[in-house]
C-alpha cells in the first residue's frame, strides 16, 4: 500500500522547459492517469518518477519518504514500457520471473509466482515460448505480469495500449484497471486518448507544456474543465464568449449572446471577468419545430451528418458562434432549417478566459 | 516494346552478366590459384596442378620456421581478438553516455587507427617503442597489433550495443537488477554476436597484419606473413601456397561464422 | 532519453589511452623525428634541423617518386571506382541467398591477407601461369608476357586489393536510394541509361565519396603490394620510406619522407573534398 506525491517537479534540457513544476498525489490504490498531447511532458514526469530521469528539482515521495535520489532499481516500482521491452532471449517465464532475481525470495518460490502472475493477466500456457512467438497484446500481458510479480509499491504505465490494435486495446485496457484494483497497487498511467484515461483512472492530470492544467476525477475533468484547453482535449465542446455580471459561491449570472443565464462554473470568476461558456453537445438538443419558448437559442442548420448511432449538426447562431451537438438519429434535419436549442444549464460550465 | 529493343535489352542484360561474372573471376582468381597450387602433386607452384596431393602441406608442417611463424601469429591474433573485444566493450559503453556531440567526435577518435594508413601508425610506434625501450620485443609487436585491430572490434560492438532498444536496460532496472546485473544479463547475451563479431574480424585482421609487423617485430621471431614474404623472395615453392592456403581456410571459417551469428549484410 | 551515468564514462579510459599513448603520441614523435639532426652511430642525433625538409623538396629523385606515388594511386583509384561500380551495382539489386552468395565472395578476399592475394597474382601471371596459358590458348598473344616486377601488374594487384572498400559503400548507398526515384524518371519519359546518369549515379554519390578518398589513401600508402610484385623496379614512396628506415637506419630522413608523403596525400583528398562538397551536400539525405 503506498501513497504517491509528486511535488514542483522540474526537468529543463538546455532552455527547453520539459517539466515545469508538476505536482500530483495518489492515494493508496489510486490509478491516476497523466494525460496530454505528445510533448506535453507527460511521458518526462513518469520517467522521472520510475528514476530513469533525474529532475532538476522538487520532489517525489512514497508514504512521505523521499526517493528522488534513489537509483531505479532500488526503486521497487514496475514499469510497463510502451513497446513493451521484453527482454528478447528470455523466455515468457524468465522475462517474468526476472525481477524476482534481484529481490530475497527462495528459489522455489518463483516458479509459483511466476504462474500466479501469468494467471492474473490470463496468460497460461505460453510460459515457454519467446516474446518474438507472442502477438502485440500476449506481449503486453507479459509485461503487465512482469512488473506486477515483484509486487511493486508503484505500477507505472507509459502509454501501454499505443501498439495495439483497437479490438485488443479495450480489451487490456479492462485488465491493466482489474488487475490494478485487484492487487490494490498505485499506479501512474501515461496516455494521450482521453478515453482511455477517463474509462480507467480515478484521478486524471490533464498536462499542457510541462504543466498541470488540471488534476480531478474523470467527471469533473469532463464537466467542470478549469480551462478551455481541459475542455478541448477531453471530448467535443462549444464554446461562447460570456461576461460575468454577479459571482456568488460558484454560480454565476453571465451575459451571453445577448441573453442573461444563471451557470456554474470555475469559483475564482469574479464579477466584471471576460469568460467562456463550456456547452457539451450532450447538455444541448434541437427544438424542431423552429424556436419554441424553451428554446434559449435559435439558429440556421449549417451542416448534418447522418453517424448511425446520432446525428451530427452544426448551427449557426444568429448572434455569431456554431454550436456542436447531438441529434437523435431518427429525426429528419436538413441544412438551411431553422432550428431553436435547448440548454441543460446545470450542465453548463464557465471558465476563466485562458489567452493562449 | 518493339522486337528490335527487346534484342537490344537481351543483349544488353547478357553483356552486362558476362561483365559481372568476369569480375568475379579476377576478384576470386588469386585466392583460387593459390589454392589449387597448392594442392598440386608436383615440383612447381602451378596452376592448373600436376596431379592432387597434401603433400606441400606436410611440407609445411615439417617447415619448423613456417610452423613457428604460424603459431606466433595466432597467438598474437588471440590476445589482439581478446583485448580488442574488452577494451572495445568498454570504449563502447562510454560511448553510450556521452551527448550526441561527444559521441561524434569519440567515435572518429576510436577508428583513427582505420583512418591512419598502417605505414605512418607503424613508422611512429617503431620509434615510440624505441623510445620507451620496448622495441624489437614481443609485447612492442603485440600492442601494434592491438591497435590496428582495435577499430574493428570497437565498430561491431558498438553497433550491437546500439541495436538494443534502451528501454531493455531500463525494464532490467526497474526490476531491481543493478548496472553490473544488467549488463551480465541483458546487454552481454543481446550483444553477444556483435561481440563474437568484432573479435573475429580483430583476430584476422591480426593474423593478415604485413607492415606493422616488419617493422615491429621481435627478434628471432617471425609472424606467418612475414615468414611467407620472406620465403616467397627466397624459394618459390608450393610450400608457400600450402600456408597461404591455410591462412585463405582461416579466413573463410571467420566469414562463415559471422555468416552464422549475424549474417554478412549487416556485418558489411 | 536517459539521464548518462557518469561511471560509465570511465570505461572508456583503458581506449583512450590506448590510442592517446600508442598513436598520437607516436605521431607527433614521427613529425618531431623529422626535425632530428642525423646520427652517426644511432638512428637519429640530439639536435635539430629542418635539412631533411630542404633534401627532400629540392631532389628531383624524391619529388618524382612522390609524383610516380601520387599518380599510381590516382589510376589505381580511377580504375578502382570503374571497376568496382557494376559490381556495387549488381550486388545492391540481389536479394535473399544470392545477395548472401555475392557477399561472400566480396568479402572473402577482404578477410584474407594483402599478402596472400598479391602472392596469388604470381601464380596466376607466371610465365608458365593460367593467365598466360589462356590469353595464348585464346589466340590473343603468340608468346607469353612476362608482367612480373612492372607497374601494371602493382596497379592491378592494388586494385583487387581495394575493390572490396569501394565496392561495400557505394553497395550501401545504392540500397539507400528510394527505386521509386528511377522509376519516377523512367515514368516521365527518360531511358534506362540516362536514367543512370541522370539520377541513380548522382545519388549514389554518398557511397562514392569515401570509397574513393579511403582507396586513395590506402593506395599511396600500400606497401607490400609493390614490395612483392613489383620487387627493384617499381619505385614509390612506401617502399623508399621503408628502405631508408629499415635499411639505412636514417629514422630523420625517413619520417621527413612519410610526413612529405602524407601532407601530399591529404591536400589532395582535402581538395576533392572540397571540390564535391556541393554534390554531396545535394544529395544527402
């Protein structure tokens, strides 16, 4: 059981900032994902972590010990690499039981362990054969049970589902999550698909140049953004220009498109702020028969796209902006109707303007 | 394509063949005659041999000078082969954690002995040597040898070395091996044709070396090359192709097992 | 990216050394040998002087030599690249066991000694050898040629030797080169031939480069080859060094040679450098 913290991380390469004071925590347990687009310094933060990387200052600390001058392998930490680094003249077996080596554990017991690991990733059977013989996703099983069979005080991912087909990636995904639950390990997961890391993690470090943009559960990384950025890379989102005219406790009375709404959104808004009004595609639906008095919005049809499952449109408001959303798909729309919009407002969200 | 092209082609294609083939033969021609001389059953070092024999190879073995000269030179190739291969290792290592500017500027400094012609590195070790009061000996002969060969050791090992993805030494670290674990387990096994490889062509180069060892080398004692120089100007007798024949049979089993270990496209 | 381990660092020390201690070091001592007065008894004297200098650039004999090194090496060069240019090619265009086969066969005579090959080349042009037995069997000579101890047979000998350096880059950068490139050119219209010339010899040119500059330089330098085939009557550079070293024991006089030597060498090879920088900045990659 380990609790993980992450304090002022920095990392600099020459005047490149790769790390610019990252902080984060995880609780016995907690799989946290660390998430971003390539660059974002995601990748930097795990490697430091793991010890593969030494930064230039802060610290990183289990159960509130210091370990960032302890060398890697005294780390006691698994690492799942994103092509998997399996050593390629060892067997299934010896890859797994390779850490075993280097901790006091008698002899006899490894053979067992071995076999306990390869069964909680559902790999039996193939304990002698060589990597180069497994597919991509036996491969990663592999190494999942390599770094789990030293039954490590943190499990770390770095972008274990990138090399992997799209059938299979669900697939181990759902076991990289049951079998971190099931052995209760921390672990720190590095990817860039927002999907993925809402679906697994408990806590999600949305990371922008070197920086935590935003670290909070999946649902309020999704619903309550701190900034446009957040909102951006973690699924479709509209966007309006709003001014807030009162703040009181997280709720705020704002102008936008010329209309006075009443929002949650970021508490450290305050009245007289230039911001931005978050509107999911799913907080939004079309009223049909033109603009009816629920309607909060009316607009024109600038584009539909029959998905199967949904249909997707575009309006264009008449007060400027296009909104994004979601329409049953059994509805007929056509570009050039006019259409009103609903607003689930308690699904609204505002945000400071962040200037790029 | 009309008739009249696609003759042309052929011919074309036929003649270029014709070409190609021609120059294997003058490529392989000399190797070729000196072994089928040195087969012969007669007097004369000729080609095509009067009748077959092995009987210019017993010649040789009973040449106690020629044998001499052999086994000097493959004891010489054996240690050159082994402290290549460890001093190469080791340089290779360094390499790896350099910056990649460093690394540039080490990398041409470690095949500066491929770079210098073998007549300038030898004229300079000779008076080196004497100044140190090592020349004309058996250890003076040895680190001449060292040095020409090492390059060939370094360059396959460091592209070995370069071959394995650098995560491999990370997982082993994670996993709680130490760099010595490491390396005992993961980088020597990954290595190890690489290793093989550069120790082989260090040993042959050793064995084939002229220059450096006419300058250098020990008195009273003789490598092969020299003693089939020397021999070659004195008496032109199938004997010598008997041990040039022994030295063409060395090398082939050197090219076969880099063939076997890593395949001779990427050995060249 | 990971962070180097310092101690690593230090495994290179014994390399380093090794070549600091047993090649620059003996280099520079060559240069500061040429500046030796001559001894009378030793190989070399106390005192210094740069009369080896003024020997060397003011006799005709040593600058006719230096010239007959140069020129040699030049055609062995020139004749080098022709020659070794099909086979490149044809090698870079086989596959599977056959390109195995082909190596093979390059490769061998590179692992065999220089001597042993120009040894092979007695035999094959003896007077009573193969070479001479088909070219009369083929009608081409009425009485057999004697090619011992000429220039010819040193130049043809130095060739064989080199042709594996030449062939095994140009080979590699052949490979390199895009086949779609010759077949976008063959697509707009031009022949097979200037095909060659217009686009895989140019771009080849990465290989060419250093095979020529490594055989030139290994050419002047080559030693044995004209110590065994061409005996007294072929006169380089090599061989004089060698001689005054060896023979005489006049260390000054010879090191001033091989410095005069090498100087020349490496102007040259700096100059083609040059000369092709612009090609060769074109079409790297």
């Amino acid at each position: 059981m380990a609790k993980v913290k992450v304090k002022s991380l920095t990392k600099r390469y020459g005047a490149v900032t790769a790390l610019d004071g990252v902080t984060l925590d995880a609780e016995s347990g907690e799989l946290i994902s660390l998430l971003g687009p390539s660059g974002c310094g995601k990748s930097t933060t795990l490697r430091c972590v793991a010890g593969f990387l030494s930064p230039d200052s802060g610290d990183i600390s289990v159960n509130d010990q210091s370990i960032v001058s302890t060398p890697s392998n005294r780390r006691d930490f698994g690492v799942v690499f994103q092509n998997y680094a399996l050593f390629p003249h060892m067997t299934v077996a010896q890859n797994v039981g390779y850490g075993l080596l280097f901790r006091k554990i008698p002899k006899s017991e490894h053979g067992p362990r071995i076999e306990n690991a390869l069964r909680m990733v559902r790999l039996t059977g193939l304990a002698d054969r060589l990597p180069k013989a497994l597919s991509g996703g036996q491969q990663q099983r592999v190494a999942l049970a390599r770094a789990l069979v030293i039954e490590p005080r943190l499990l770390l991912l770095d972008e274990p589902l990138a090399n992997l087909d799209a059938r299979l990636r669900d697939e181990v995904r759902w076991l990289i999550r049951e079998v971190q639950q099931q052995s209760g390990t921390t672990a720190f997961y590095v990817t860039h698909d927002q999907a993925e890391a809402m679906a697994i993690s408990d806590k999600v470090a949305v990371m922008k140049s070197g920086k935590v943009a935003q670290f909070a559960t999946p649902r309020d990384i999704y619903q309550r953004p701190s900034e446009r950025y957040v909102a951006d890379f973690t699924g479709e989102a509209n966007f309006l220009a709003a001014r807030v005219l009162d703040a009181s406790a997280g709720r705020f009375r704002i102008e936008v498109a010329g209309q006075t709404l009443d929002v949650p959104g970021v508490a450290s808004l305050k009245a007289g702020d230039t911001a931005e009004l978050l509107l999911r595609p799913e907080s939004l639906s079309l009223d049909m028969d033109g603009a009816s008095p629920r309607s909060l919005f009316t607009g024109v049809v600038s584009k539909a796209a029959f998905l199967g499952a949904s249909q997707h449109c575009e309006i264009s408001l008449g007060t400027g902006g296009v909104l994004k959303l979601a329409a049953p798909p059994n509805t007929s729309i056509a570009a050039g109707e006019q259409v009103g919009i609903s607003v689930a407002l308690e699904h609204a969200w505002l945000m400071p303007e962040v200037k790029p | 394509m009309t008739p009249v092209s696609e003759k042309r082609g052929r011919l074309a294609r036929i003649s270029f063949g014709a070409l190609i083939l021609l120059l294997y033969v003058f490529l392989l021609a000399p190797l070729a005659a000196i072994m089928l001389a040195s087969f012969t059953g007669g007097e004369l070092m000729r080609v095509p041999p009067q009748g077959l024999s092995l009987r210019w190879f017993v010649a040789f073995f009973q040449r106690q000078d020629l044998v001499d000269a052999l086994l000097m030179s493959l004891r010489v190739a054996l240690v050159t082969s082994v402290v290549t291969s460890i001093v190469g290792m080791m340089a290779a290592l360094c390499s790896q954690a350099l910056s990649r500017r460093l690394a540039v500027v080490f990398q041409i400094s470690m095949t500066l002995p491929l770079l210098v012609p073998e007549l300038l590195t030898s004229i300079g070790l000779l008076f080196f040597l004497y100044q140190i009061g090592l020349a004309k000996t058996f250890i003076g002969l040895q680190i001449g040898h060292i040095l020409i060969a090492f390059p060939y050791a370094y360059v396959s090992i460091v592209a070995a070395l370069r071959q394995i993805d650098p995560a491999m030494e990370e997982a082993s670290g994670s996993l709680g091996a130490t760099a010595l674990d490491t390396f005992r387990r993961i980088l020597l096994p990954l290595a190890a044709p690489g290793i093989v490889m550069g120790a082989v062509f260090a040993f042959i180069t050793s064995f084939d070396l002229y220059t450096i060892s006419l300058l250098l080398k020990p008195v009273g004692g003789n490598t092969l090359p020299l003693a089939l120089f020397d021999f070659l100007t004195y008496e032109f007798r199938p004997t010598a192709a008997a041990a040039a024949t022994l030295s063409i049979l060395l090398s082939a089993l050197g090219v076969a097992l880099i063939q076997k270990i890593v395949g001779l496209q990427r050995a060249f | 990216m990971t962070d180097a381990r310092k101690w690593q660092l230090l495994l290179g020390i014994p390399a380093v050394l090794l070549l600091f201690v047993f090649l620059i070091m003996p280099l520079a001592g060559m240069v500061e040998m040429s500046f030796r007065t001559a001894g009378s008894n030793a190989p070399y004297g106390d005192g210094f002087t740069a009369v080896h200098y003024a020997r060397v650039l003011g006799d005709g004999f040593y600058m006719a030599t230096l010239l007959r090194s140069l020129v040699t090496a030049a055609i062995v060069t020139l004749l080098c690249l022709i020659v070794s240019y099909p086979l490149a090619w044809h090698l870079s265009t086989a596959r599977g066991g056959k390109a195995l086969f082909l190596y093979a066969c390059i490769a061998s005579p590179l692992m065999t000694g220089v001597l042993v090959r120009n040894f092979g080349w007695m035999i094959v042009v003896a007077i009573d050898g193969p070479l001479n037995a088909s070219l009369m069997g083929l009608g081409f000579i009425s009485r057999p040629l004697r090619v011992m101890f000429t220039q010819g047979l040193v130049i043809m000998a130095l060739v064989h030797v080199f042709i594996p350096f030449m062939v095994l880059p140009i080979n590699n950068a052949l490979r390199n080169i895009n086949p779609a490139l010759s077949e976008a050119s063959l697509s707009l219209g031009a022949s097979r031939l200037s095909t060659f010339f217009r686009v895989t010899l140019p771009l080849s040119f990465p290989g060419i480069q250093p095979g020529v500059i490594l055989v030139f330089v290994l050419s002047v330098a080559a030693y044995v080859t004209p110590a065994l085939l061409g005996g007294q009557m072929v006169n380089l550079m090599p061989t004089l060094i060698i001689r005054e070293l060896t023979g005489t024991f006049a260390w000054p006089f010879g090191s001033t040679l091989a410095i005069v030597m090498s100087i020349a060498t490496l102007s040259i090879v700096v100059a083609f450098s040059l000369l092709t920088a612009r090609l060769m900045e074109r079409v790297r990659a």
